[in-house]
C-alpha cells in the first residue's frame, strides 16, 4: 500500500507536490484547533494499519505546530501504521546548540531526542547546522539534510547577469560558496557578531570593494528572521558604494515586516524558497525534497 502523507496546516503546496512527484495518498483528516488552542486529531482513512506515514510540517514559529505535529504522529501510531517519517522543510530548535550562558538549555539536544523517540525518519532542508557538523549529532533516527543550493544557484544564474555572493558570517560560508561555485560567481564571506536577539554587527574591512565593479550583491543567509542581518549587510554595503544587493535566503521566517525591512534598507529584492510560505518565495524546492523523502520511504 502507499505510503499516507499528513500535512499540517498551511504544508498544502508540500504535500501536493510529494502526492504528485511519489506517488503517495493524501490521508483523509481533520486536524484543526478548538477554541482554547488546542488541537482536535481525526484520521478519516479505512485502514492505516502496518502502513506507513508521512507527516509534513514546516516548523515556522514551533511551540504549538510541534504540540500538533506530536498529536498526529501519536494518533498515526495508535491506527496502527508501522513507520512514520517526518517531513519538515523548516527545522526548527537548532539554534541553541551550544550552553552560551550558564544554565541555558540546550534545546537542540531536547528537540532532537523529542522528534527521534515520535519518528523513524526525519528530512529537512538546509537546518542551522552551525557547531554541528551533521543532524546525526542531535537525532537518533536516520535523517536527510536536503540543499537548497542548487536550486539557489539556478535562480541566481538565470535573473544575475554578474553577481557576486556574499556570507554575512563564517557559518554561511556553507553555502555561500557552494551557490557561487555552481553559479560561477565570485564571494566573500564577512564577520558578525551577534550582541541580541536583534542587535548584530557585521565587518566589512578588508573587503575589496574596488575590484566588486557593477557586480550585484547577493546576500545569502539561511534564515531571514528580524531580518537584523541582512538589513545591516545591506546598509554597509550600500554606505561603501556597491549596487543594491538582492537578499537571497533559504527560510523566510520573516517576522513582523522583516522583508520590508530590507527594501527600506536598500534591497532590490528579497528571495526565499518555499520552504516556508510566504509572498518572497520565488525558489522551489521540491524537487529536491521529493528525491529525499523518495529515499526514506520504505
Ligand atoms: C544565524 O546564525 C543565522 O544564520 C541567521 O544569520 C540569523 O538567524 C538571521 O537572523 P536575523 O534575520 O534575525 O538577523
């Protein structure tokens, strides 16, 4: 029998095209919020029994999407189906992968035992590995970090006659210069350091402005949250007087008007994928999710 896909709420655009690239069968359900919050589970299939399941949640402002994303899986478990994996084209709790401060939890750790003890399998697509070298350092069941480069790099190649990526700090080194290399771009990679939650500087000395020429700026981050880092990227890049970059992200978190924050700060445009939903995704992913979540059903 097919694998079932689960979506949560607004993972339509995912489930529909894992159903039509895979060939799995949408489960019938009612998953919905009663008026305090919390959340109704129905699964409406005949059988669910010895099958198995696909649970699809981007994980975008987490708290109550991972309580209903637990509900689910539990409710899968109790109907009898044998395997279930989770798809989550944003991932989230990956931030706090180090004790910064004495007595902070390491929610990374938490989150991963959490989901690794409710799932068999777990993709996502470029998580927030920053003192992690793999997922396999957080999760105990087998997992796929799924890249967004390729697809970014397409998009770059085809709307940039001559770009020029560029990393706000070491970690997006990562794939900064995997998107320059398959775009045949130049980069530079700058330094931040990060003082709060919205307060961060960025060094831009040493940087060759002089030999950038008309080359776009592409400033390429893994998430857009406040938006704090790019629109100070933006900002110091415009005051040495580069061209007005294009802010190029994979998870558009976006909160509040992060995105607008970035055009008044200069940005010609703000690119995301549709890892999460939202007006800037112009970058699609699935194809590369459909090819890892192919790889993971049994
Ligand atoms: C942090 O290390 C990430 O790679 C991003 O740079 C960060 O999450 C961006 O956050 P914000 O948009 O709030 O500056």
């Amino acid at each position: 029998m097919k694998p079932l896909i689960v979506a949560l709420d607004g993972n339509d655009h995912h489930a529909r095209a894992l159903e039509s690239r895979l060939g799995v069968e949408r489960a019938g359900a009612t998953i919905r919020r009663f008026p305090d919050g919390e959340s109704y589970v129905r699964l409406e299939e005949e059988s669910c029994e010895g099958r198995e399941a696909i649970v699809v949640a981007s994980l975008d402002r987490p708290d109550a999407k991972v309580t209903q994303m637990l509900m689910v899986a539990e409710t899968l478990r109790d109907l009898g189906v044998r395997r279930i994996g989770l798809v989550a084209p944003y991932l989230a709790y990956m931030r706090q992968d180090k004790r910064f401060h004495p007595g902070e939890g390491l929610t990374s750790r938490y989150f991963g035992r959490l989901v690794s003890r409710h799932f068999d399998w777990m993709a996502c697509v470029e998580p927030h590995l920053h003192r992690y070298d793999s997922l396999d350092e957080v999760y105990d069941i087998p997992t796929r970090h799924i890249r967004a480069t390729d697809p970014m790099a397409d998009w770059v190649r085809r709307e940039l006659e001559t770009p020029i990526l560029v990393g706000p700090d070491d970690e997006s080194s990562q794939w900064v210069e995997r998107v320059a290399e398959a775009a045949g771009a130049p980069h530079v990679i700058l330094e931040k350091i990060r003082h709060g939650d919205r307060d961060v500087d960025i060094s831009v000395s040493g940087v060759p402005f002089e030999q950038w020429g008309d080359r776009t700026p592409v400033l390429l981050d893994d998430i857009i949250s406040t938006g704090g880092t790019m629109a100070e990227t933006v900002r110091l890049l415009r005051e040495r007087g580069a061209g007005d970059p294009v802010c190029l992200g994979v998870h558009a978190i976006m909160v509040g008007e992060a995105d607008a924050k970035l055009r008044e700060a200069g940005a010609s445009r703000v690119v995301t994928t549709n890892t999460i939903d939202h007006p800037s995704n112009a970058i699609d992913v699935q194809d590369v999710l459909a090819e890892a979540v192919d790889g993971l059903i049994a």
